[in-house]
C-alpha cells in the first residue's frame, strides 16, 4: 500500500493497493496526486522511507523534474514518520480491518471505505476534533 498524507491536514490525497512494490506505481500516484491538487514546482515536499522505490534513480529523476523537494527517513529506522505511522495504526485498528485480504480486490475495497471514513468522517484528536477534510480544505 502506497499512501500520501498532507501531513499539517492528515489528509490522505492519494493511495493505492498494489501487489508488489514498484518505482512505476510510485511515480503515477504522485503524478495524479500533483495533478489532481494542481501542485506548483517547488511547492511540495514529499517525506518517505527508504524503500526501493521510493530511491529507484526514475522516481527521483521525476520528483526533481516536478520540482519536489524530497527527503527521507532515517536508514534502518522503520517509524520515523510520526503522522504516517499514526494513520496507519488507525488502519490497523478499525474494528472491521481483517486478518487477511481474500484477494486484491478485497483490500482495495476495504480500503476505499476506510480512506473515506478517516478523511471525511474521522473526528482527529491531533486535529482538535476537526476531521482531516476539513483542516485540509479551511472548512
């Protein structure tokens, strides 16, 4: 699972389910997060672990040619993002989130539910009560 998080919202403006990992696949969610929220050159930084893809030379080559700025976590330090890890912890602890996926399509489904729950219903306590949609849009 790729996730991107605003991280002063907690507003989740991209994601996908994969069923491996790829520079390919990260490039695309970034290029349609940037587009859809008609992010400027220079205007995002993007923080991230020190995955494969996330280090492949294609997926930085197009951050630098969309003009983000990027920086990653710590080497060896699995929790070095306080906010992803926070909202993937409240992933994990949904009442309904299950064991195991049957199928790929079982978990995209899932998780379409879920990112809508947590941005458009999820009262934040980091967010003084307000849910990430709101903080995200000034509402």
């Amino acid at each position: 699972m790729y996730v991107v998080l605003d991280l002063y919202s907690r507003f989740v403006v991209a994601w996908v389910v994969s069923r491996k990992e790829n520079s390919a696949l990260a490039r695309q969610l970034m290029q349609e997060a940037m587009a859809r929220y008609a992010i400027a050159k220079g205007q995002l930084t993007v923080h991230q672990d020190r995955g494969s893809p996330m280090i492949a030379r294609g997926y930085l080559d197009l951050m630098s040619e969309l003009g983000a700025t990027c920086s990653h976590n710590r080497p060896r330090v699995s929790n070095d993002n306080a906010f992803s890890e926070s909202q993937f912890k409240t992933l994990k602890y949904q009442p309904d989130y299950p064991d195991r996926f049957a199928d790929i399509a079982e978990a995209r489904t899932w998780c379409e539910a879920y990112f809508d729950w947590y941005n458009f219903q999820h009262a934040h306590s980091g967010l003084a009560g307000f849910t990430p949609e709101q903080v995200f849009t000034g509402r």
